[in-house]
C-alpha cells in the first residue's frame, strides 16, 4: 500500500478507535485534539496539487520543505563541480524551482561562485548596454536546408529528448502542455509517439532511436510504413535520428522491465514487463553513405519534414568521413544535435556515464568548425544538449556555434525532479520518473505545465538581458571572444583561444 493510501486508512481507523474509545472513557477525546489537526494537515496535502511530495506522501512530506527552509537538502547537485569534484553553485537549482514557480530569482550577496577558480567562466558586458526590450524576446531559427519542404520555426531552448517509458504519462503530457504554452518544441526521445505526446497540442521532434520503437517491424527492423504514417503527423515538426547520447554513447536505451508496462510495450512494440535494450547501432545503415540514403529516405516518408541526427563526438574521423559523404552525395541534414558526455538519464553503466564521450563544449566546437570547413554550416543547424539550465550556458553554446540549445535537466526540474535518484527504480517520489499510479497522480498536469513554460520563459529571457547587457542585438552575432574562461589561477583564455576555429571552407 502507498504512503497515500495508508494515511487515509490509517486516518480513518483512528478516528474510529478515538471516538469508539471515547463512548466508554472521556478524556479519549484528548487524542483527538492532538491528532485532529495532524490528520487535517494530511487531506489538505493530499487535495493540494501545488506539490507532489506533499500530495504523494501526506504530512511527512512536509519535512523536506522544513529542511529546505533551514538549509538546501543535502543530495546530489546536478550541477557542475570543482576540480576536486564537489558540487558547487547550488543556484542553479534554486533558480529553475524559482522561474518555474514565477517566484523571484535574484540573489543576495552577489557572486556564488568563487571567481579565482580553475574553470570559472563569465561573458565580456559592454559599457554600451541598451534595454532588452529592444530585442525579440522569444528569438526563433529556422530549421531546414535546401531539400526541406516543410521547414520550422524554432525556439532557441526546447526539450530535449526524454521517452514515454522513462517518464511517466503525467510528465510527458506537462511537458508538452508547457512546450504548446510558450511555443517550443517537446523531443519525444527513443520511446517513440505516445498517446499523451499528442494529447496537448504541443509541437513535437519525433526521435527515432536503433530499436525504431513506432517504426518497428516484429524483427526489430525499420517500417517505412508505420515511419510514413506517424511523420505526416500535423504535431511532428521534425524528425531526429539517434545515433548516440552522451550518458551511454555506443550503448543503446534501457528501460528496466518494472517500468514497461502493457501499454508501453504496446507503443514500443515489444514485450511487456521485459527489460528493453535498443541496440548500440542503427541496423538500416552501416556507413556514411547508407545513413546519407536513410536521411533522404526519411525526408521523402515524412513529406519533406526537417531530419537530422543526434550524435555525442567520439571518434573524430568518423564525423569527418560523414561531412565527406554530405559533400559527395549532396545529401545533408537539416539539423545536427551534438549531445555532450556530461548528459544525464535515468540507466545507464556507471563507466559509460563517466568516462565515455566528448563533453559539450569539446564536441560542439569541433563540429562547428568541421561543418564550416567543408561549407556545410550554412545548411545546417547545430543544436546543443548537455547540462544546459541557465541563460549563460545557452550564450556559452552559442558562441561556440550552436544556433539552439535543448535542456533535460532544467525541464525536469520544473516538472518538480528533486533528484531522489530513483529514476530506473519505478518509485520516484515526485511522479515524474515512474509508471507507478499511485506516485504519477500526484503529479498535476496544468500546473507543472506552468511552471514547465514559466521555466522556459524567463531562462530565455535572462539569455536576452545577457546579450542587451552586452551589447549584442542578435543571438547569432555571439562569438568566442566574448566568453572567457580562467584555466588557472594567474590565466584567463577566451573562448577563441581555448577553440581557435577554422576557415570557411577549407577542408574542401
């Protein structure tokens, strides 16, 4: 029984045993008068939908909050650490729970950071810094090469992909519910197109991941017909092919077997209550030239929809000889998303988390510079995923030549993820990480929908001040040069030193 269900028996039985008491010995009433209230206080948890750790786990939820109140909770910090490893700026934690609340989100005190760090990085401002209001407050970029018929307007920050399997229903619907709100796009992850992906409205980048799940024939192939079919859909904007991400490049999806339930496997088309593991590669290509012929085959099925594919830098060459390909075939994607290896999920093997694939920056500079090397870039998008949360490090991808960033993280975070760290156990508290009923209803739909746009909204926002305060009028026209990093205690380097680029055109 959960924790929910047991409060209110547990109420319940009191009350009856007080009151059955009371008939044959008075001063029983005064139990009431001290339970009473502790009793009320867990309905009122439990009508409430402001929080689901309240509403999942009446009265003893409120301890977090108390602890929280006195000082943040001690657990993982999901952001970035020292040279010795320990967490450090703990507000960007506080700041998604804040912009996704519509709460305030300044500091007192001023700096958090220690700014003689190793590592410490801050944009250059300008003594000519106008008022943001000048600017597009929700800039936009337009996705789709010369073989695209059906191009989108993006978002410069949208969700990056998470699965139906991996979240629960009531998490994907707020998510897209956020994206429909502020005008983003809502990556569906491997998983495949859910019920509840389409069930709000909001626009969708169908990834298509190596077990093809919403594509998939009984084998485990590639269906050109259901491919076609689901891609025509008017909510699919885009389509993402997955070639690897950084939290288990060259390792393929899990979803543990607890979490696959009957109507997940369903979308999936797989076996309930297994373990399923996609596999490391794509089985309807096995070369540049193959994937090439995929890419075109899935722009054709989709009715001329933007494609592309999402890659965590491994071996460089290998992305060398697939910008060779694209020059020799004429085949290029609308899109390329570089995933770097500090990105998260909820399974994956503790070395492949850790010590496999490219960090952001490293491989969002070296397939910037490649692509402008063989005069690619100007028909290609790069979109950034990896630890993105705040407006700077959407400015840090930028200059380093993203034109977009997606986040997970931050995206969770306003759903409510409190990092309990139970993602690939089925009981997270918070609703957002299981197919537990019980947990998942606790996870109100328009509410964290709400802050899943609040979120979006003033992360975008702060990235706009940043550039006004700068003096920049266009997201585009940021460079390496502004960003600055200090790589020890007596250097600081910009970032066109740290990643010195490459002329337009010269690996041709």
């Amino acid at each position: 029984m959960k924790p929910r269900e047991t409060f209110i028996l547990t109420a319940i039985i009191t009350t009856i045993l007080v009151f059955a008491l009371y008939t044959i010995w008075k001063p029983a009433l005064w139990i009431f008068v001290i339970l009473g209230p502790i009793i009320l206080i867990g309905f009122s948890d439990i009508f409430q939908s402001r929080h689901t750790i309240r509403k999942n786990f009446p009265v003893l939820g409120r301890f977090r909050f108390m602890l929280e109140a006195i000082r943040p909770e001690i657990m993982q910090y999901f952001v970035e650490t020292d040279t010795e490893g320990r967490p450090f700026n703990r507000i960007f934690r506080s700041m998604v729970y804040q912009r996704a609340k519509g709460e305030n989100d300044t500091t007192p005190f001023g700096t958090q950071m220690d700014v003689y760090r190793t590592g410490y990085e801050w944009m250059d401002h300008s003594l000519y810094a106008f008022e943001s209001k000048k600017l597009d407050r929700h800039p936009r970029v337009n996705i789709g090469g010369p073989d695209c018929e059906k191009p989108y307007s993006a978002s410069l920050l949208n969700i990056s992909a998470m699965s139906f399997g991996a979240l629960s229903r009531n998490a994907v619907m707020a998510l897209n519910e956020g994206a429909r709100i502020d005008k983003f796009a809502h990556n569906t992850g491997e998983g495949g197109i859910s019920p509840y992906h389409l069930e709000k409205g909001g626009d969708l980048i169908w990834q298509v991941g190596t077990g093809y799940f919403g594509c998939r024939t009984k084998d485990g192939g590639f269906s050109e017909k259901e491919f076609a079919a689901k891609a025509k859909h008017e909510y699919v904007k885009m389509i993402e092919i997955k070639l690897s991400q950084g939290a288990k490049p060259g390792h393929g999806g899990i979803l543990p077997g607890i979490k696959n339930t009957e109507e997940i496997a369903k979308i999936r088309g797989v076996e309930a209550h297994t373990d399923v593991h996609s596999p490391p590669g794509h089985s309807a290509f096995s070369n540049p030239m193959e994937m090439m012929g995929f890419i075109k085959k899935l722009r054709d099925l989709s009715g001329g929809k933007p494609i592309g594919f999402k890659l965590c830098i491994g071996k460089k060459p290998e992305f060398i000889e697939l910008c060779e390909t694209m020059v020799k075939t004429g085949i290029k994607p609308d899109f390329i998303t570089v995933d770097g290896g500090e990105g998260g999920t909820g399974a994956a093997p503790v070395e492949f988390s850790n010590s496999l694939g490219m960090p952001l920056r490293d491989g969002l500079s070296f397939a910037y510079d490649t692509l402008k090397g063989f005069d690619l870039k100007k028909d290609i998008k790069l979109i950034a995923s990896g630890k993105i949360i705040s407006g700077f490090h959407m400015a840090r991808a930028l200059a380093l030549g993203a034109d977009l960033c997606n986040s997970a993280r931050g995206m969770m975070m306003s759903l409510g993820c409190i990092q309990a760290l139970q993602c690939n156990k089925n009981t997270c508290p918070v609703g957002v990480a299981t197919q537990n009923k019980s947990l998942l209803k606790g996870l109100n739909v328009e509410n964290k929908a709400t802050r899943v746009a609040n979120f979006h909204h003033e992360t975008l926002h702060s990235l706009v001040e940043m550039l006004a305060a700068s003096g920049i009028e266009k997201p585009e026209d940021i460079t390496r040069e502004h960003i600055n990093r200090r790589v020890n205690s007596q250097t600081v380097m910009n970032y066109a030193e740290i990643f010195p680029g490459m002329d337009k055109g010269s690996l041709l």
